[in-house]
C-alpha cells in the first residue's frame, strides 16, 4: 500500500494460534526470521510445537510452546495471559488455527456446523479479544491477523459444514478493527484470504506484512498479494 509504514518484527512477542500446523509453522518461522520471540499454540501436537521452539532457539530466537482447546473458552483466554505472563507484552497475534473437515451434504449435521464455527469463528473471536485487551494497554498497540479461506466466496462440494464459518471471517475482522480503533488507534485487526493452493511461506509473508503495515487496519488482502490491494 502506498504510504503504509513498516515496522520490523525485531524486539516484538506473536502469539501463533496453530502454529505447529503447515501455515502456522510458516508464520512462526518467517516472524522469528525477523526476530520476534514466538509463542506457538497447539491444541493435540505438543511435540510438534515442542520441536520448532527447539529450532528457534538453537537460532537464537526465544520461543514458547502453549496449549489450548479452542472449543473451550477459558482455555483460549488462559492462552492469552500464559503468553503475556512469560514475555510480559503481547506484540502480534496471527490466528492460523482452524478446522476444515469435509463431508458430503448429506452427512453433515448441526453438530459439524457448531465445531466449525466454535474453532474457526468462536475461539479466534476470544483469541482476537482477548490479545487485543493487552494491546490497548501497551503504548505501541499491536496488531491481530485472522486467516479466511477464498473459498468461501467460491465454494466447492463437500465443503458445507467449513466454509460458512470461514466466510464469517472477514466480517470479524472488519468489526474488532472499528472496535479496537475506537480503544486505541495502534491496535489493528486484518485479514489473509487463502486457498487450498496457496504455498504456506506466502501465507506467512502477507501475515507477516499485515503486522508490519501500521497504517492498515480492516483489510482482507489475498495471500501472495501484499501491497497491492484490500478488500
């Protein structure tokens, strides 16, 4: 974006929400590559999440492994403060935690509706609201990226059960953007719309700019595509 103002991840704490997963590690990997301390989430893949922090730490970036059920939602406020607790701030969240199970229509009961949305919606609403009441105590504010699918808006068969919940994404983001803006005009919300197909690494370089971009707040940008436009 034209006239947007970058601020270097160095010095700065993340909360990666599924960040032992194909796009989490990703994200986890390119905010450490610019020396921001890491906490990567988990729900069932502790060792996972215990190994990359490993990695990071052998190249000297602290990291911190944590655990939640996004299903539940003192978990997710307990994530918060555990994170905030050990590092003491709280710089960026980037939500890649979620669920996608497929099924043909005929299958699909509330129950699958209700998971999705508990997950996908639900819990990175908490994840958002929580982390974003920290930020607006911090001078410097902090910045919040929630992940949607593009498929949402093209959707494809046997997805019924996900995609709603995706599509409820950008909405979520556009609302707690107004809404932390009115508490504290650093704390900025966005969105990284992604496919099936896109490669984890350009997820995480649009997340990664969305958190650098201090001049951007509600925008839905395509992976691959930062700077160049909003949705």
């Amino acid at each position: 974006m034209a006239g947007a103002v970058a601020r270097p991840a160095a010095g700065r704490v993340a909360l990666v929400t599924g960040g032992a997963g194909r796009i989490g590690a990703a994200v986890v990997r390119a905010l450490a590559a610019r020396a921001a301390a890491v906490a990567i989430h988990c729900h069932g893949s502790l060792a996972e999440a215990r190994a990359l922090v490993a990695e990071l730490e052998a190249a000297g970036v602290s990291g911190l492994a944590v655990t939640a059920n996004f299903r539940d939602e003192g978990s997710v406020r307990a994530l918060v403060h555990r994170v905030t607790d050990h590092f003491g701030r709280l710089d960026a969240l980037i939500g890649c935690a979620g669920i996608c199970r497929p099924a043909a229509l005929e299958d699909v009961t509330a129950d699958d509706l209700r998971a999705h949305f508990e997950v996908n919606c639900i819990g990175g609403f908490v994840a958002a609201q929580e982390a974003g009441a920290v930020m607006v105590h911090q001078e410097s504010g902090g910045a919040i990226v929630t992940l949607g699918d593009t498929r949402a808006e093209r959707p494809v068969a046997g997805h019924a059960a996900c995609l709603p919940s995706q599509g409820a994404m950008p909405a979520l983001t556009r609302s707690l953007a107004v809404e932390f803006a009115a508490r504290h005009a650093r704390v900025r919300v966005n969105c990284v719309l992604h496919g099936p197909e896109a490669e984890p690494a350009a997820v995480a370089r649009t997340a990664v700019f969305l958190v650098e971009q201090e001049s951007l707040t509600g925008g839905c940008l395509p992976a691959g595509e930062s700077g160049t436009a909003v949705r």
